[in-house]
C-alpha cells in the first residue's frame, strides 16, 4: 500500500510539474504578444472600428458626430459617378500592372539573372527608382511631363521633330492615365524585378542542367522549370501589385490630384478629396470602410484560392 501511494504521489507531482511548464510556456508566450496586440487593438482596429460608426453621420471632424444619417454616405458612394471612375480606374491599373509590368520585370529578370554581362550594372539601375521617394519621382515626371517645351524634356525632344507639337501630357483626359501608369511602372518596376531574381536564385542549377540533357531549349526551359518553379514568387508579386494599385496615392496626388476632371481619380485620391480637402469626415470614413471592404476582400480570396498555406502544398 505504502509503494502504491508513493507511486502515485510521484505521478501526481510529476504530473503538477509538466502542467506547471505548460502554464509558464503559455504565459511567456502571452506576455511577448500582449504588447503587439495591444499596440494591433489601438492603431488598427480601433480607427477602424471609429471610421464605422462617424461613417454612419454627416460630420465634419468638428466636434461631436450628432447628425445620425445610417447607410446615406454609403448609397451615396456607390452611386457617385466620380468613385465609379475611380474604381474602375483602380481595375484597369491593376489589368495593366498584370499584363505590362510584371510580364516585362519577369523577362527582364529573367535576362539579368543569366550570364549577362554587366549584370549588376543593369540590376543596380532598374532598382534604382525605387528607392526614391515618391515625392521626389512625382516632381521629377511633373518636369519631365511639363507642357511648356522650354521646361518639359519629352516635349522639348518633340519640338525638335519637325511637324509635332508639344502636348499636354498630364492636361489631356486621354493622355493623363498612360502617362501615369509609366511613371508607376517605371518607379515599381524594380521592386518587382528583385523579388523574380531572388526567386530565380532558388531555382536548382541541376534541374536546367539536367533539362538541357534532355535537349530542352531555352523556351521549353522557361515554359516548363523556370515558371512552374517561381509560381510562389508570381503569385506574391500579383499580390502586392494588386494591392498596391487599389491603395495608390502619393504619385497620383502629387501629379494629377486626380485631374483633369477625374480622369486620374484612384480609391486613394477619392478618400483624401473629401476627408480633407472638403472635410466630409463622415463620408470620408464611410468611402475608407467601402476601400477596407474591396481590398480585404481581394485579399482573403486570393490567399484562399491562390496562395494556401505551405502545410496544404503537395508539390
């Protein structure tokens, strides 16, 4: 009797002892991510959760929201033909960024990853742009693109043409767009060089060797080893050129303020314009929560149908 109770005496405080480490190992764990989570609470889901309720006023950002107005600055948003031509503005820089920019980062790294010569030259001078700030490379192509021949440097080349006349660049409804989705891929361009490079680095140098055996030539080698392998680096590059168009601003404002009569308008622009520039706080708020619905939307989407989680890859 005296063995058996000691035995379980033994098991039972080793038992306490193993709940015990259990309890410090979760503990410790909270106490590293109480401070991010509190630091999450007061910075991202309490603006968030304001912008829903005074979206849900017409107020001006002075003093207390007391005109209660429900869902009105939504329908209105939705209806307003200028946030229409913002979104699909929004839609047709993403269309372009995936049919122009990323298709030209991937062809250009896909050079520049090879024996090329001058290689890092060439690497250090498409990444270049984006390390500027978007201020300053949205002054530099407002001189560039300046009307005025004695200042603007595409249309003092123009000139020179016999027969062609200056244009208005960032002035024509038709032009304005183009022009703008050149400076953004010109200033993004880089980033998503680097990240294909990278990918590219990952790539096995066996696995092409072993292809080029077979008789692969370099179009089946892109074709069939070098895409298929750098699916998880397009899929994040499509991500965040995504998302990076429905969220652009800096360049847009600075260029366009979404000029000439909207034609450059983006989601971003739109927000600012009424936020703080004609001080619709309400509607503003309500516009940003109709801006959070769109891209968390695309967001969860695509992660769930595009990019699962590693632990689901089976290949």
């Amino acid at each position: 009797m005296n063995g058996t109770a000691i035995q379980e005496g033994e098991k039972k405080t080793a038992f306490s002892g193993l709940f015990s480490q259990k309890v410090q190992k979760n503990l410790a764990i909270f106490l590293f991510l109480l401070p991010g989570f509190i630091f999450f609470l007061i910075f991202q889901v309490y603006p968030i959760l304001q912008s829903a309720y005074y979206s849900l006023f017409n107020w001006t950002g002075f003093g207390p929201a007391t005109k209660y107005i429900g869902l009105e600055n939504y329908g209105n948003i939705l209806t307003d033909p200028v946030f229409q031509k913002a979104f699909v503005n929004a839609v047709t820089l993403i269309f372009l960024s995936l049919l122009i920019q990323l298709p030209a980062a991937l062809a250009l790294a896909i050079m520049v990853g090879r024996d090329l010569p001058g290689r890092a030259f060439f690497r250090t001078i498409f990444f270049m742009p984006y390390v500027i700030s978007e201020v300053i490379t949205a002054i530099m192509w407002l001189n560039i693109y300046n009307a005025d021949p004695s200042k603007g440097f595409i249309n003092a080349v123009l000139t020179l043409i016999p027969g062609v006349e200056a244009q208005p660049w960032l002035g024509d409804m038709k032009l304005v767009f183009p022009c703008l989705f050149l400076v953004l891929t010109w200033k993004y361009f880089g980033l998503h060089m680097l990240l294909y490079l990278a990918g590219l680095q990952g790539i096995p140098a066996e696995v092409e060797e072993a292809a080029r055996i077979d008789g692969a030539n370099s179009g089946q080698l892109i074709w069939n080893i070098t895409l298929p392998m750098l699916r998880n680096t397009i899929a994040t590059t499509v991500y965040l050129s995504v998302l990076g168009s429905l969220q652009q601003f800096i360049l847009v404002w600075v260029m366009t303020e979404g000029g000439p009569s909207h034609a450059s308008e983006m989601l971003a622009t739109y927000l600012y314009r009424f936020s703080f520039k004609r001080f619709q706080l309400g509607y503003g708020s309500a516009a940003a929560l109709v801006m959070l619905v769109i891209a968390l939307t695309f967001s969860i989407t695509y992660n769930y149908f595009v990019r699962p989680p590693e632990y689901l890859n089976t290949d």
